[in-house]
C-alpha cells in the first residue's frame, strides 16, 4: 500500500538535515500504539532469508517545500510538508494502516528544544499500479547498495559500478524469497524471468548520517538517479512497496515510477 501523509507544521522551524532516523522512528511508535506485536516484529526481526532480515517498508524524503538550508538544518518557510509511506502488506491491512496515522503527532528533532512538532491533517491511500516486466523509475529517496571488502569494511557502491545492478536484483530476489518463506510460498529463486539494470542519468551522491549525535552514529553514502529495471513483476511490486536496495526502513530506496 501507498500512503500520503500530510503533515501541519505547529512549533518550531528548523529540521535537521538528517531527519530519516527520527521519522522511521515515529512510524514504528504509530505502529506500536495499535499493534505491539507486530511492531516488535518489524523492529526487532523482520522477515528473514538468508541471514538477511527485511521490514518491507519504506518511506520518501520529506516534501518541505519551500525551504531553505542553513549547514544542517532545514529551515521551513511553509506550515505544510508531506511524505509517501509504503507498506507491502496483504490488502486486508490497507485499511487498519491508513487508519493509524491519522491525527497523529509527530516530532522531528535531535533534541527536544530543536524539534520541530507536526499534527497529520490528511491521510490518503493512492491505488495500486499495474507492473510490467520493464519498468522506469526515479529515485524519491536515495539508494543504498554495499558490500563488503576483504577487511569486512563496508563499501557503498555508485550506480555507475558494473556490480551494483546485480546487487540490486539479488537484494529484490531475497525479499521476496522471505516474504514467500514467511506466507508459505514459493521463493523467487524459482520464479523464471529476464533480469536487467540500466542507469538512466549521472546519479547524485548523498552522505546520509543515522542517529547522529549519538554513541550508534553511522555515516551511510546513498545515491539518487533514474534507472530502468527488467525483472518479474513480483519483484518490481516487492521493490515499489518495501524498497530498493538497504535500510528501506530508514527512509532509503523509495522510487517513483517513470
């Protein structure tokens, strides 16, 4: 499911640049509050394959338009910002999610006297779209794909590098294997189909820094651009719903459809 918040600014206005920590944060908090269970789900386990866990979700960048930067900080010049929250859950949920978010507070900030507080004023589902198996997008988050190096250091790899569609798709085939795993059913792996990426425009690079300020602090390097993707249809629904790429629940891999 695909949700729009929208949100009425109502105390302060200056947002931390690094804000996506703060709003996964409050999803799993609005979650809680109706459904404990299955937000220590989420947050603690995931759906599991391979050693890999996945929350299926994932969230755009705030639309705070307009705007304007100051260092860090984002200073808000309007009252009104918005956000897409993407779930992918059966669709006898779609109803119990949207209803969650609704006249919820929200506080995004680093500490309390900087943070900026927030009431939802609007909740809107947006209806399904119909996949092929060759489809466009563009980035409404930036995108995370890494590996490891011999030393076990974490390299974040651009869209440019020849290794980093592959990585990609793989990353897709696991969710989707989880989420069969966990339903009873088939696993992509096999799922026959024609797998391809290509970068569509020079990416742009975004240092991201999660939970700064703090002992937990990691410097994540993300990427926004366009691409065309040939895979199964499944896949470009796990991709839309739950993410490209990692820490889709930390607001990374959200994409528009071209």
């Amino acid at each position: 499911m695909d949700l729009l918040i929208k949100l009425t600014r109502i105390r302060g206005n200056m947002l931390p640049a690094n804000y996506q920590y703060a709003l996964s944060s409050w999803i799993y908090k609005v979650i809680s509050r109706a459904n404990q269970e299955y937000s220590t789900f989420l947050h603690e386990k995931g759906f599991g394959f391979e050693g890999k866990q996945f929350k299926m979700f994932t969230f755009s960048q705030l639309d705070v338009r307009p705007y304007k930067i100051f260092g860090n900080q984002i200073q808000l010049l309007g009252n009104e910002i918005s956000l897409n929250i993407r779930f992918l859950v059966d669709s006898s949920m779609e109803n119990f999610i949207k209803g969650l978010f609704m006249h919820q507070h929200c506080g995004l900030g680093n500490d309390e006297s900087t943070t900026v507080d927030f009431q939802v004023t609007g909740v809107e589902t947006k209806p399904p779209h119909a996949f092929t198996d060759t489809m466009r997008y563009e980035c409404f988050s930036p995108i995370v794909i890494s590996t490891l190096r011999d030393d076990r250091s974490v390299a974040y790899l651009s869209p440019e590098d020849p290794a980093f569609g592959a990585i990609l798709i793989q990353n897709l085939i696991r969710k989707q294997s989880a989420l069969a795993l966990h339903e009873g059913g088939i696993t992509s792996e096999n799922v026959k189909g024609t797998y391809s990426f290509r970068l569509l425009n020079l990416p742009r690079k975004k240092g991201i820094t999660i939970k700064e300020n703090s002992a937990q602090e990691t410097k994540v390097i993300s990427y926004l651009f366009r691409f065309q993707l040939t895979a199964p249809v499944e896949l470009h629904e796990v991709g839309y719903y739950a993410g490209f790429g990692e820490k889709n629940s930390m607001g990374f891999g959200c994409v528009n459809i071209k």
